[in-house]
C-alpha cells in the first residue's frame, strides 16, 4: 500500500507499507499528521487510523503474610465545647475558558493520476478518458475509427507509427538552428564571444571565454530539450513533423528521464554517429538514447 503524509504543510510522498511504519515508530508520523492512501475519500489525522495499544497486562501481585495488629484501647475524649458559629464563605465558581473557534486544516488535495497518450490522436488524455485495446490506449475521439479499423484488420500490431530516421534528422537540424540563434544571441548581449581567436598574447581570457561559451551552450541544450519534451512532449523541431517523444507505456517523460535522455545523446554522438543511426534499422526506430532512456518516438496525426 502507497501513502502520503502532510509535513509543515507540504504533501509527502509516496512512500510504501515499511517506510510509512518507520515514520511513525521516528514520531514523524505523529496521531494529529494528516495521511491519505488509495481508497481514502479524504485525507484524515493518523490517530483516526492508527490501532488502538492494546492494554499493558496486570503486574503480578507478591503475596505478603499480613502483618499483626496489637489493639489497644484509646483513651475517651474529652467533650468539646462548641465555639462560636462561624460566618459561612461563598466561594465563587472559576469561569469557563474562553471558547477558540475551530480552523479546519486546508485538505491537500490528493494525487492527479498521471495521463497517458492516445495511440491514435498522439494527444494526452487522463487514464481515465482512454480505452485499452490490447496494449495500445485509445482516446474517445478515435475510439470507433479505431474499433473500425480493428474489425477490418483483426490485429492491434503497428498500431504506433515510430518516427523514422529521415524526419528525426530533420527535426534535429530544425532545433539545432534554433539553439544556434539562441546561443549566438545570447553570448552576444554577455559579450562572451573571441573577438580575435588567433591572439596569443591575452590566451588566459581566450581559454576562459572559451569555457563560459561552452557551459552556456550546454546549459541552454539541456534546458531546451528537457522542457519541451517533460511540458509539451516534443521539441519545437519534432513539433513541425508532429512527432512526440513517450514511454514504452505511451506515457509523457518525467524531467529526470528527459535529462538522462539529453545527455545520453551526447554519447550517440561521440560514437561516430552509430548510436543515431541505429534509429534507421530498429523495429522501433530506437536510437542508442532511446534505448537509454526508456523512451519513444512515435508520430502523431
């Protein structure tokens, strides 16, 4: 079982069965933490889940021999004359507390499930929105045309259209132009750019200029890739060929796979290009950097 616990009032988690149990044997789980689990319509405070401790045994009784009493008589008491009547003291009641009105904690919302993208359209849908044939999902949109197509066939194989090497190419180079404006306008307004390369006597701010162009221009690689394919399943290049960039399940990519996929391309590269052109003979038009990165290059309609 997956839970989610609320700590200084940021949602936690997932974490499994264990974990959580260590949470709470660490008092970080404490009875008033609010925790949320699937089945749960709402979160609620941990001590309206947690089992009741069952009550400590009885410590045994030690058997003592009763000790001897000797009884001896007391002396009668002398009478008492009764003193003065006394004025009775009216002690008033201490006043109530002050009632604080109840501020319920904000309820953090549970989870979004994570949507998936139609094998059809190519467009992201909730799972919820989408209809499995097989392994493939179908969103409703292309739900008959592709029950249709299912009938006329009999198969769901090749249901995926994978991008092929030509049109991968073609977007690479469309991005690569792109970065290179972005680049050369952006070292420009820094003034980072050699202004006079085969000077020798200045070599020590040659080397350093040359090492700030090279960490802006990785730097802007990496972000460009990494948000276009996490925000919109594709890069402006691949967007232009309606291509999207998934996970085996047909799922969108997280920002840790997007930038383990950029820099397992710089290996393909550094492999004399085989690890590109392996795209041309896969069954699935697989790169070395999709193999990598668990992921998949299909076209969209």
């Amino acid at each position: 079982m997956v839970w989610y616990y609320v700590k200084d009032g940021a949602r936690q988690g997932p974490v499994d069965e264990a974990e959580f149990d260590r949470l709470v044997g660490q008092k970080i789980v404490k009875p008033e933490t609010l925790v949320w689990s699937e089945g749960m319509s709402d979160w609620r405070p941990y001590s309206a889940l947690a089992p009741a401790p069952a009550p400590a045994p009885p410590a045994p009784v030690e058997s003592r021999p009763e000790p001897r009493i000797e009884y001896r008589p007391e002396p009668a008491p002398e009478p008492v004359t009764p003193a003065a009547a006394q004025p009775m003291v009216t002690i008033d009641p201490a006043p109530a507390p002050a009632e604080v009105p109840y501020q319920p904690v904000a309820a953090v919302p549970a989870p979004a499930p994570e949507g998936h993208f139609c094998t059809n359209c190519g467009r992201q849908y909730p799972d919820a929105d989408l209809v499995r044939f097989g392994t493939a999902l179908v969103c409703a949109n292309c739900k008959d045309l592709y029950a249709q197509r299912l009938r006329e066939t009999g198969t769901v194989a090749g249901t995926r259209v994978y991008g092929g090497f030509w049109i991968r190419f073609a977007a690479v180079f469309i991005d690569g132009i792109a970065l290179w404006i972005v680049n050369f306008a952006l070292q420009s307004v820094m003034s980072t750019r050699i202004t006079n390369p085969g000077d020798l006597s200045n070599l020590p701010m040659i080397m350093s200029s040359i090492g700030i162009n090279f960490t802006i221009s990785i730097a802007l690689q990496l972000l460009y890739e990494s948000f276009f394919l996490v925000q919109y399943g594709a890069t402006p290049g691949k967007m232009i060929f309606k291509l999207k960039v998934i996970t085996p399940e047909g799922g969108p990519i997280t920002w840790g796979r997007a930038i383990g996929r950029y820099f397992a391309k710089i290996l393909s590269g550094i492999t004399l290009l085989i690890g590109y052109i392996m795209a041309a003979f896969d069954s699935e038009k697989r790169a070395l950097h999709d193999y990598i990165a668990g992921t998949r290059v299909i076209r969209t309609v």
